[in-house]
C-alpha cells in the first residue's frame, strides 16, 4: 500500500538538469513505487525548481539501502568538511 507521504522542503543551490545548471528551490522527498528503478520501492527525491516550470527538475530513485548510505555519507562530508574548513578560518592546522 502507498501511503503517499510526502517530506517537503525549502532548498538553496543548483542542480544538473538536461540543458544545463538550474536554481533549485524546493526538495519532495518520498517512499514510493518508482518511475524508473527496477524496484518495489524506492526512496525519490525530486529537486525542482517551482518558478521554472515542470521541466525544471531533476528527480534520483534510490533502493532503502543506498538512501541509508547517501545518508551516512552527507553526514560525513558535511562534519569532516565543515570541521577542516573552521580550522583554516582560525589558521590552524588540526595536528
């Protein structure tokens, strides 16, 4: 059974679509039967930008594992990239 739950939210960046590079603004993320995946269901995320109309947009299926570990790595970019990045603010090296 689909529930058709829906996680939305606001974004700030840019993504590749067919053409070239295009704002995004928002972000439906979804557990879902996917359009292309060969999977039951699959974690989508729709990145779009609302202003540009429905082309604008670029969309990824992911199978439940994979979205666990996109997770696990957007969490630890984010911490890694962002501790060395405070370090050469304050000129330190980190050793």
């Amino acid at each position: 059974m689909c529930t058709w739950i829906t996680e939305r939210l606001t974004v700030s960046g840019h993504g590749k679509g067919v053409a070239d590079w295009m704002p995004l603004t928002r972000a439906n993320v979804y557990y879902d039967h996917p359009v292309s995946a060969p999977l039951d269901h699959a974690l989508i995320i729709d990145f779009v930008n609302e202003g540009a109309g429905t082309g604008a947009r670029v969309s990824v299926e992911l199978s439940a594992e994979s979205a666990r570990e996109l997770l696990r790595a957007i969490e630890s970019a984010l911490t890694t990239g962002e501790a060395q990045h405070d370090l050469a603010a304050t000129g330190r090296t980190g050793e």
